[in-house]
C-alpha cells in the first residue's frame, strides 16, 4: 500500500483522498484539510490542482466515470456482444468503490452536496453518445429499427445500476456473495438478455404475426 501510495502523483493522491473521504461522509463534514491529510498533501494544492474543494469533487466524479464514458467512443459496444462486457466493466468499476453509486443517487434525487449539474452534463455525454451506438447497430442490422433509444438506455442503466445500489440487501437475501465471479456470471446474462432483446428478428416475427 506504501509502495502504491508513494508511485501516485500528488494529484493522483488528492483524487484518491477525496473519493475516500466523499464516499465515507457526507459532503459538507469533508474539509480540504482532512482530504490533504489523507493524501499527505499541502492543502494549498488542492487550490493548485482543483480550484476549490468542488472542483476536486467534481474532479473526482469525472475521473471515476469517465472510463465507462470513454467506452462509448471505442469498439466495445460495436456489436451487441459488447453489451456483456460493458456491464462487466461497469460491475468491476463500482465493486471497487460500492459507495459511488449512492453517492450518484444522493446527489442527483436527494441534492444532497454540489455538482448535480455536473453529473447530469455526464450522464447527457453518456446518453448523446449512446444514442449514436444504437443508431450504428441498427445501422448495421444488430438491432431492431424500431427500438426506442431512451427505453434501451434507461433499460441498461437498471440492469447496471440496481444490483450494486441493492447489492447488500441482495446478498442477505440469497445468502450468498456478489463476488466477481457472481458479477461477472450476471454481466454475461444481461449482456445476453439484451443482445437477444434488441434481435431484428423478434420484433419482425410480431410485426408478421399482427
């Protein structure tokens, strides 16, 4: 931990610092001086690097978010096989940090602490360029012309979000773990869920049969 402490830029150490401490308390109990503590930081380079204990926070949101974001702009999601293995990233990404995802919800329904507009210009990046993924599968006979962007997105987002929001209380429930390997089982089935959801053909058959 020492070793991995010591390689991190300072920058690097403000982000990690304050993804910790945001996650653990609520916005407004967070002080800079605590995060540079953390981070074995001047504090004065949170005003160097970020602007502002904000800026930071913002910072943080970005950097956690954006390699799900910058997916949609590369050739994973070329296909819909590539659904699978977005929820796995995804999966991956929040296991890591399993107070991000209510921190996300706190923000955007309870307006609990700043950067609500922020997250939602995120989220509208993620939507425009999701938009354009599903108009390259339909495009290219992957999906049904006749889906709904909005209704798939907003599908993808409960298949995604819902069992790491829950992810305890489902636990309780089946008495046993969501561990990677469990993730990565229910990753490959709503990947496949999906993929056989959006198939041209299933909807073509009830065009016909109506």
């Amino acid at each position: 931990m020492e070793k991995q402490h010591a390689a991190m830029t300072l920058r690097g150490r403000l982000i990690k610092a304050a993804l910790d401490c945001f996650l653990a308390d609520d916005y407004h109990h967070v002080t800079t001086r605590r995060i540079a503590e953390c981070a074995d930081a001047n504090v004065s380079m949170i005003r160097y690097y970020f602007g502002s204990k904000e800026g930071l926070y913002e910072e943080m949101i970005r950097e956690t978010l954006n390699p799900l974001l910058e997916v949609l702009d590369g050739p994973l999601l070329a296909s819909t096989a590539g659904f699978a293995e977005f929820l796995g990233l995804y999966y991956r990404t929040m296991s890591e940090q399993p107070e991000f995802p209510k921190l996300i919800l706190k923000v955007l329904a309870l307006h609990h602490g700043p950067g609500r507009r922020f997250i939602q210009q995120l989220l509208e990046r993620g939507r425009t360029r999701g938009a354009r993924k599903v108009a390259d599968l339909k495009a290219q006979g992957q999906v049904a012309a006749a889906i709904d962007p909005d209704i798939l997105r907003l599908t993808f987002v409960s298949l995604a979000m819902t069992p790491m929001l829950l992810k305890e209380i489902f636990e309780e429930q089946m008495e046993r773990p969501m561990d990677a390997a469990f993730l990565a089982s229910l990753a490959a089935f709503n990947g496949h869920l999906l993929a056989a959801g959006l198939a041209p053909a299933l909807v073509g058959n009830k065009g016909e049969t109506a």
